[in-house]
C-alpha cells in the first residue's frame, strides 16, 4: 500500500524540493499545498490553502499517513531586522491549526521544520540540541525563536498523548534550487548569487561581513527527512541538521565569484546593520540515530546552485 505523504507549504523552497524528491519514488502517493502561486509538480496533487482557517487545515490533512510540515511566512535578513514580527504571528497560528488536526485525524508521523534562531549567537563551539538556553537567544531572533520553541513544545505535548510520531529539525541555512533569490526576501547564499550574477562589476555586502553561518545544500535535508520517515522509532525526536562549518559572509562572497568566474569587486557598505551571529550546529545525534551525514561540501553545492539559477528565467 502506498503512503500517503503531504506537504504541506509545497510551493516554497524546502517543500518544493522534497515533494521532487519524494514523489519520484512511486511507494508514496504525495499532495502538497500552495496558497498564492499554483506550481505544477509531477506525481504530485497541488492543492490550494489557507492554513490559517481551521476547515481547510482539516480537510486536506485528513487520510493521510504523514504530514510534513514547511508551510511558513520565511524572508530574509532585511526582514528580521525591519519587520521581525512577520514570522511570527501567522506561523504560530499556522502550526497551532496543524498539530492540532494532526492529532484529530491519528496523522502516524508529522514533520516539523525549527531552524537553529534559538541557539546562543555568539558561541564557537558546536551548539547540541541541549544547548539551547532561552536567556541567549540573539535578540533580532527573539520573536521568531520563540515562535520556534513553542511550536516543538505543542509536538512533544501532542506526542506524549500517544497517537501521534514527531520528528522536529532545527537545521541550518539551507541553500539550493528552488531558494528565493530576491534580494529582498532571499537567504545569504541565494542573495549573493544573484548580486554576483547581475552584477555590472561590483556588489555591496552588507555589514563587515565577518558574522559566519552554517551552510546546507537542500538534498541534504531531504536525505535526512526521508530517514526519519524510514527509521524513527521514537514517538518525539529532535535533531539539529548541519554541515558543522562555518564560513563567513565575506568568504562566502568570495568563494560565490570565484566559481562563477566573473570579476566582481567587493564592497562592505558599513551603514547597513547585518546579523552578527555565528552558529553551529552539532550533528552527533542524527549521525548517531540515523547515520546521517551531509554529501554536498560548499564548493559543489554552490556549483550546482549557481549552474540551477542560470537555467532560470529570473
């Protein structure tokens, strides 16, 4: 019998790439939902949601074995700076309406996508998923990491009622086909590419460039969803997915027009506030429990992302 996964927020950038992923393999029947811009995805149903309204998180997460959770408001570092309250309120509502009906319709396994927003900024040692102390959450992070942390404790509540399998992934910045690549919504990696790719000779970093972040190419994190769904016997289980490096912006922008082979000079605009944070993540756990770990190193992944976006019609 064929397991019926969802995917839900199936139009974004992690959604998108695992519904790819898993429909390929023809022992899952996949749907996945959209809110404002329908995509076609082969093998998959596309199914139209507001999962803020209650009916309709009901009636297409009924009858399905696993419900894989990446619908959210996202952006990037402009965002968190000028209006870091947009990650926050619909998410929780969103998650909220989730878990819920997850529990009312004896969902077998649900995925939930953290991120690392709650571990302390300024550490350099590898964070463990115990690490985490609400006192050093990085203060531009708090809304978010907070919204984060509650939405893990509604899973390991609904969890501990017995009827339900969770698997939480606080993972790093993930990079890869399919990212947003607006300079006013994207990630770093995606960001920078399309700085390097449009540019007419130079391109601004923001800040000093010296914060640093941990990078992972998206196949990565499908591989590890996919292991969870295959192995995980436990009903509640947290894991960080990392590449345990960190690289910063400035070598970042380096290493990005070094391979794209364009002659690009850089420059450090001093007046723009960037997020200096440096976190890294600990990935002993998913290695232990799943013999997980990351295949793409930076330089191909950065490769196979640029040679992605170059086939677009952006």
């Amino acid at each position: 019998m064929k397991k019926k996964i969802l995917i839900l927020g199936a139009s974004g950038f992690i959604g998108r790439n695992l519904a790819i992923s898993l429909s390929k393999n023809t022992n899952n029947h996949v749907t996945g939902t959209y809110f404002k811009k329908k995509i076609y995805l082969k093998n998959v149903k596309m199914i139209k949601a507001n999962l803020t309204i209650k009916k309709e998180v009901d009636k297409i997460i009924c009858n399905n074995d696993i419900v894989i959770q990446s619908a959210a408001t996202t952006s990037g570092a402009k965002d968190i700076i000028s209006k870091p309250y947009i990650h926050v309120n619909d998410n929780a509502i969103i998650n909220s309406m989730v878990t819920r009906s997850c529990y009312d319709f004896k969902i077998k396994h649900v995925i939930f996508f953290s991120c690392s927003v709650m571990y302390n900024p300024y550490s350099r040692r590898l964070q463990k998923e115990t690490d985490f102390d609400p006192k050093k959450i990085y203060e531009g992070y708090f809304g978010a990491a907070h919204m984060k942390i509650f939405v893990e404790n509604m899973c390991e509540f609904y969890s501990r009622l017995g009827r339900n399998k969770y698997t939480i992934i606080r993972h790093s910045n993930v990079y890869g086909p399919y990212d947003k690549f607006s300079l006013e919504k994207s990630h770093v990696l995606a960001g920078t590419i399309n700085k390097v790719l449009s540019s007419n000779g130079k391109i601004s970093i923001w800040g000093d460039g010296k914060e640093k972040r941990d990078l992972i190419f998206i196949s990565d994190l499908v591989n590890f969803v996919k292991l969870v769904i295959k192995k995980q016997k436990k009903n509640y289980g947290l894991y960080n997915v990392g590449s345990e490096k960190l690289i910063s912006i400035n070598n970042l922008a380096n290493k990005i027009i070094k391979i794209s082979k364009r002659k690009i000079r850089k420059i450090n605009d001093l007046s723009k506030k960037n997020l200096k944070t440096y976190i890294c993540l600990d990935c002993s756990k998913a290695r232990q429990e799943f013999n997980w770990k990351p295949n793409i190193n930076l330089d191909i992944g950065i490769k196979k992302t640029i040679n992605w976006y170059l086939k677009q019609n952006f």
